[in-house]
C-alpha cells in the first residue's frame, strides 16, 4: 500500500494574503479574524497575524474596529496607491483628514487624533500639501485659522459662509444689491394692486408674493453670478423685514405646490413706515449753517 | 422729578410767568411739599412775593396746597404738579386743536383761558366777543349768543371742564358740604365732582364791543372795573372753568393712530378707524386699554355718508384691519356682525416702538437701524447671530453694536456657563428693552427743549438791542400813521433802520422761527413717549 501522503496546503504567506484579499472582495464591508479562520482553520495564528500585517504595512488592508471587534476591509486600489511612498505618520494624518470630510480640519485638533508633535505635524502637513494631497481653506469665522481638508473636496457652506461670501469676504454690495432689487420688485407689486382699485380683499392679496415668486424674478434678473437658493432669498427678504419696508405672513399651503416648504408658504408685501420721521430728529443742531 | 424736567420746568416758568415766579416754583419742585414760611425763609425772599407767586401758580394749576404732615391743625403745605408746567409747551397745540375743531371762536376761547389759568363763563364771553369784534370789519359785531354756543360745543365734548370747588371752611355758593381739607397727597380730581361739565345758566346777551384806539387806556380800567361788578349780576360767580388737558390729550392720541392707520393702509381705512374713535369719545375711560365693543351695523351707520362704502366692502376693510401685524383694531365677538375694538394701548406701544426706530436711523443710520429692530424682534441674540441676520459684514456690525451700547440703547446680558463668570466662557447677549428706552429717550426730549429755549432766549439777548431800535420804529410809525402824516415823513423814519440791520432782523426772526418749530415737533415726540409710558404703568 502506498502512502497516501495527504498534500498539506501550501501555508505560503502569499497564498495566505492572496485569500484574505479575495475574502475581503467578497465581503466589501469587511471580514473579521472569524471569518479568515472559518475560512482557512489550518492556518496558524501567528501566520495569519503576519499576514495580516504584511498587508496593513504594505498598505492594502484598512484596518477598522467596530462593536464587535476588528474588522479589516480592502483598501482601494487607487487610494492605496497615492499614499504609497508615505510612511506611517503621513498616513495617519491623511486619514484623519479624510474622515473630517468635507468641514476640514484644524490642526489642533489633528494633534489630539494622532498624538503628534507639533512640529512633525506641521512637517507632515508640509509635506502632504505639496503632493497636492490635501490643501488649507481659510474659515470665514475665524480669518487666521486654517482648516485642512483632502484636495478635492468642495468646502462646506460654514467654512466659506456660502453664497454671501467670496474669497472670504463678505459681499455687502452684492448683498445691497439684491435688497434694493427684491424691495423694489414688492413695492411694484403693492403700487400696482393699489392702483388696481378693486375691492380690499383683493387689493391685499394681489400685493402679496410668495418667496418663490421673488426667487424666480432675482434669478431672471441675472444679477448674480452665484446660484441663489429659495433659502437665501428668504435671509435677504428677512434683512427688508428688519429694514421695516416689509412685513411677512405664513400661510398654510397644500404639499406639492410650488414653493411650499413643509406644508407652509412665506408671503411678502412691502408696507409703508407708520410715522413720519419723529420731531426730536428735525430739532437743528445749532452748529450747522445749514438750517440757519 | 428729574434734573432735566426741573431744569425744562424753570425756563418755562420763567417765560411765561417771570424771574420770582420761576424761583419760587423751581424751589418747590426741588424740595417736594413746604409750607409758606418754610418756603419764604428758603428763597429769601420777602413773604408776599411767595405768596403772589403761589397765587399764580395755583390760578394755572400747577400748585396745590392741603393740610401738612402735622395734620389739619397744623400749617398748609404746598407742592408743584410737574405735569401742568411741562403741559404749558403743548399750549400752542391745544389752541390750534380748538381752532381746526370749533373755529375762530373756540380757539379765542381756549386762549384765553389758558392765559388765565382759571376764568368764569362770563368774562369769558365777554373778552373774547371783544376780540372778535375788534379784527372784524366796521360796523359788525360778535354777538354773545355764537360765543356762548361756541363755549358749550366745548363743554358738550368735555375739552373744558369746571374747576374743582375749594372745600372751604366757610359755607360756598354751590352748597358744598364743610369737608375738611384733602389731604395733600389725595387731589380732588375735577371729574370727581358730579357738575363738573354742568353749564350754568347765566344771563348774558349783547355784543362785543370795539374798541376805539383813542379811548385805549381809559376804555381797559373802565372795562376791568365793570368786569368787577358785572360778575356779580351774571349769576356764574364762583363757577370757574379750565382746561381738560386730559381730554385733548386723547384727542391727539386718537389723531396719531388715525395718521399711522392712514399711513400704513389707506384712506378708507383710516376713517373706519376714525369713525370708530368718534363714537368711543366720551364713553372710554382715560387708562382703558380697549375703546368700548362696537359692531360692525353701528360702525356702518355711523360712517359718515360722504364716504359711500358698500356694507360687504366695510366688513373686509375690519377684516384687514383685524388681520394686520401692528394690531390697532381687534375683534372680540360675533353678535352684531362682529364686535371690534381699537387697542389703544397696543397702538400706543407700536407708535412709541416707531418713534425709537426713527431715532436711531436718523442718528445713527440705517444700518444701525435695522440691528436695532432686530434685536427688538428678535430679543436676546449674540454677536454672531447678530452679523448673519443682519447680513452686515462682521466689523461694521461690532462697531455699530458697540456705538448703541455706548448710548444704552442696547443692552447686554450676560449669561455664564460657570460659577466664575470667565470671559470665554459666558454668553454675551445683545437685547433691547422697549420701556426703559423710551424713558432714556424722553430725557433726552426735555434736554433738548431745554436748550432749544435757551438757545432762543440767548439770539433774543444777542440782538436786544436792534429789537429795541426796530420796535421804537415801529411805534413812531404807528403813531405817525394815526395822526396821518406824509409820506415823506414816513420813509424817513422806515430809512432809520438800516438795510444790513433790516436784514439782521429778517434772519434773527427766521431763526427764533426755527427754534419755536422745533420745539413744536420735539413736544409731538414727547407727547408720544408719555402716553405711552403712562399707559403702561398702571391706572391711578
């Protein structure tokens, strides 16, 4: 009787790597150490755990912790390639970056994640930048401080301020424009519905507009170079309302008519101030030749 | 009393009444309640004086004496009712109301009777028939009977009312019972007596008589005598009238909601407004909050019939009224068409609220304006949610906050997250409080009337004695035309003013016209903030 000589697998470290990469497709959300056993039991720990590593260092395994335990998902191909030739602060660093998205990060903050000195953070962040990884936007809220976010994401609206600002400035003649334009398109609208001398019910209703109605006329007037949100024109509409040329009623509307947000509808009509401007401001100064 | 009132007070006082009349009253403010000895040793100055000056001050008003802290036994005790000095800025408003209401003659009336503090019916009617008479063309006369017409239209409408009876220790001619003098705190408030718009009959017929400039000094004793002794066979003695100050008062209360209805609605509007004020006149009490419930069919046929509004129009007109952000009309129920109502307090708080935003844009601007009624919709908010709502770049926003804040018209509130109230570690809200700013802001009225009257007194001291010299001419020329001179004679008196003083004249004249205007409109804003503060502090 010959031997059967069972042929023991291959316990090669590459073919060990090779299975777990392939285990890893299969489950894109991740596998955990159970699943590697389940799949290969006659490997050892120890082989399994250099594997593992093998992997991690060589940068072709994300390595995760969830509830249960660790988890270890295939990294992307592309992304794995960019950070090769980094060592491993660059790494960590760039990845707390990533997972600030796209509210960017400051570097204070990065320190605390990594533990870091300050010094090679700011090496690292040297260095990051200039392989166009990463790049610095200035906050709109604080001018000297600087957020750090992956290159290609676009800011978030709190750190550039939105529409309103450009390159960090606030855009106040942009902004009065736009309130001269809305203010005069309501009062058009009230002087017309006056003139229309019809009964008051009608008078009233006919000087009332919808934000919408003013959204669609601020962005057929072409003035902005800015896409404009409902949202916005209703903040500029707000700043008529504190100018006191503008009052606002809220109607119940039905879902799904144009313009409607939650069931609600944000009505404007431009008003007339209530008193003349009050004596104590026509006393004359005495020092002015004006008025003598 | 503040220093800004008293000192507003003295130059009143010293307008209108004299040097000794303005220390004695500015004296008394200062000091609350004296007696007349107190008083006299105080001021140093010579007991009757005190008391004349005490005499003229009563006769407008203004003092009033009852028993002193050491009971009725003890000496009378007089103090100052600020009020009715601060009311002698607002007579030229009073005289013109009277005018644009009644005409010629109430106007005439109300003159005189805010000249002389108090007046019978009587006199009364016979100087102002007299005046009438005296601008009236030859040969016309005003007969008593339009005047005493004139006089009861007032009464009617309660802009004049009787003055309340001394309660004396001798009996009265009106039977008042021997009550022991009121306690100084506790005035007896005219409305408390039960006649107080009660005419009484008198008997008095004829017609004004003109004066003849030749009998001019020997016809005035002749006529005070005979006032003298007329009075006694009118049958009115001792029934003394004054002006309602409270009543016209609403008057001008009910005209500025009609003007900022009309203003921030229209025409029709404003006169279902004013319809509805007209019929709550007399039935309202003072303090109310809320004119008195009225229906839509008595609001319909009380309109006045010039207006021609359709019954259907009319209820949309309440409605918009109802509907609207400032609140001026309310609806309380449905019986007779629906039952509204003028929220008088609420109107008061909204002009008074306009008036404040009015100060700021024009001092300040309006950028300035509107963080200002931001933070008075918005209450408490902070820096930050200040520049976001505002949409006012962040510097000019610090700044302009700090500037309101400087004049405490912005108030800060702290609010800590710690015990230790850390800087970094508290919240700093910006707020604006309606009342105490409106107070704030009333002070700064009475400095400003203040100095507009000195200001004028000082151009007029300035100028003493070109006004001297002009006035000289003015009465040679008169007495020149009287005795009909020449022309010739005449332009060589004109020729001694010169051309550069003449224009001198013209614009000291235009100047103290300016000041007196303003101080005109400066008291419309005072009228504004008292009301309103008054009526939030609650009724006596």
């Amino acid at each position: 009787m010959t031997e059967v000589k069972v042929k023991k697998e291959s316990t090669d470290p590459v073919d060990i790597e090779n299975r777990i990469k392939e285990l890893c497709l299969q489950f894109p959300h991740g596998i955990t150490d159970q699943v590697i056993q389940n799949d290969m039991p006659h490997v050892e720990v120890q082989q399994r755990a250099m594997a593992i590593n093998r992997l991690l260092s060589v940068g072709q395994l994300d390595l995760l912790k969830n509830s249960n335990g660790l988890l270890y998902r295939l990294k992307d191909a592309q992304s794995a390639s960019k950070v090769k030739g980094s060592d491993n602060q660059e790494k960590l660093v760039y990845q707390i970056i990533e997972d600030a998205g796209n509210k960017g990060i400051w570097t204070r903050d990065i320190r605390y994640k990594s533990n870091l000195p300050l010094t090679e953070i700011n090496k690292i962040l040297k260095n990051l930048e200039s392989k166009k990884l990463i790049k610095a936007v200035k906050s709109v809220a604080a001018s000297k401080k600087k957020v750090y976010m992956l290159y290609n994401l676009q800011p978030d609206r709190s750190v550039t301020g939105g529409a309103w600002y450009s390159d960090q400035d606030f855009e106040s003649e942009f902004v009065e424009v736009l309130n001269q334009q809305c203010f005069k398109f309501l009062q058009s609208k009230a002087e017309a519905a006056r003139d229309s001398k019809q009964s008051p019910m009608v008078q009233r209703n006919s000087s009332l507009a919808t934000s919408h109605e003013v959204w669609k006329y601020i962005c057929e007037l072409g003035i902005s170079k800015v896409d404009l949100s409902m949202e916005d024109i209703e903040t500029i509409l707000n700043t008529l309302i504190f100018d006191g040329k503008v009052e606002m009623t809220i109607i119940a509307a039905k879902e799904g008519t144009v313009g409607s947000v939650d069931g609600q509808m944000k009505l404007y009509r431009g008003v007339n101030p209530i008193i003349q401007p009050t004596g104590l401001v026509k006393t004359p100064c005495g020092l002015c030749p004006v008025t003598f | 009393m503040t220093a800004q009132e008293v000192r507003l007070c003295g130059l009143l006082l010293q307008e209108h009444f004299g040097d000794v009349v303005e220390k004695v009253g500015t004296h008394l403010i200062c000091s609350g309640v004296l007696t007349l000895r107190a008083l006299a040793h105080e001021t140093k100055l010579p007991l009757d004086l005190v008391k004349k000056s005490l005499c003229v001050l009563m006769q407008h008003g203004m003092c009033a004496f009852g028993a002193g802290r050491r009971g009725p036994a003890g000496p009378v005790e007089y103090h100052i009712i600020c009020e009715h000095i601060l009311h002698m800025l607002r007579y030229p408003r009073y005289i013109y109301t009277a005018k644009s209401l009644y005409g010629d003659t109430g106007e005439l009336i109300v003159e005189e009777i805010l000249q002389s503090g108090q007046m019978t019916m009587s006199s009364t009617v016979k100087t102002v028939a007299d005046r009438l008479t005296h601008n009236m063309p030859e040969g016309q006369s005003m007969d008593y009977s339009e005047v005493v017409s004139a006089f009861s239209r007032l009464v009617e409408t309660h802009f004049l009312q009787r003055c309340p009876p001394m309660a004396s220790a001798g009996s009265s001619s009106s039977g008042a019972v021997n009550t022991p003098l009121p306690a100084v705190t506790q005035p007896t408030k005219p409305e408390d007596h039960p006649e107080c718009y009660r005419l009484p009959y008198i008997n008095l017929t004829g017609q004004g008589k003109r004066r003849r400039s030749s009998e001019d000094g020997e016809a005035e004793q002749r006529a005070a005598k005979k006032a003298k002794t007329d009075n006694s066979e009118r049958g009115d003695e001792g029934i003394y009238w004054q002006v309602n100050f409270q009543r016209f008062h609403l008057h001008f209360r009910d005209q500025a909601i009609i003007s900022a209805v009309s203003c921030k609605l229209d025409q029709a509007s404003s006169e279902i407004v004013r319809t509805m004020l007209r019929m709550s006149e007399v039935t309202t009490p003072a303090h109310a909050a809320f004119t008195q419930a009225l229906s839509a069919n008595e609001i319909f046929r009380a309109f006045p019939s010039s207006y021609n509004i359709a019954r259907p129009i009319l209820d949309q007109y309440l409605t918009l009224l109802v509907d609207d952000p400032m609140e001026f009309v309310g609806r309380t129920g449905d019986s007779g068409g629906g039952m509204y109502v003028v929220n008088l307090h609420r109107a008061l708080a909204n002009l008074a609220r306009a008036t404040l935003e009015s100060v700021v844009q024009e001092r300040f601007g309006s950028r300035s304006a509107r963080i200002f009624r931001l933070l008075l919709r918005k209450r408490h908010l902070e820096q930050k949610q200040v520049e976001d709502f505002a949409m006012v770049p962040a510097k000019e926003a610090k700044y302009m906050l700090y500037t309101l804040l400087s004049e405490n018209l912005v108030q800060l509130q702290e609010i800590p997250k710690t015990p230790d109230y850390a800087p970094s570690r508290t919240f700093y809200l910006y707020t604006v409080n309606q009342l105490p700013t409106a107070r704030l802001l009333l002070q700064h009225c009475y400095k400003t009337v203040g100095n507009l009257i000195e200001r004028r007194l000082y151009e007029t001291k300035e100028n003493k004695r070109l006004l001297e010299k002009s006035q000289r001419i003015e009465a040679i020329l008169a007495s020149l035309q009287a005795t009909g001179a020449e022309a010739a004679q005449l332009t060589e008196v004109e020729e001694m003013i010169t051309a550069p003083e003449r224009q001198q004249l013209e614009t000291l004249r235009h100047h103290i016209n300016k000041l007196d205007s303003s101080e005109n409109q400066v008291d419309e804003t005072i009228f504004l903030l008292e009301s309103y503060i008054n009526s939030t502090q609650a009724p006596p």
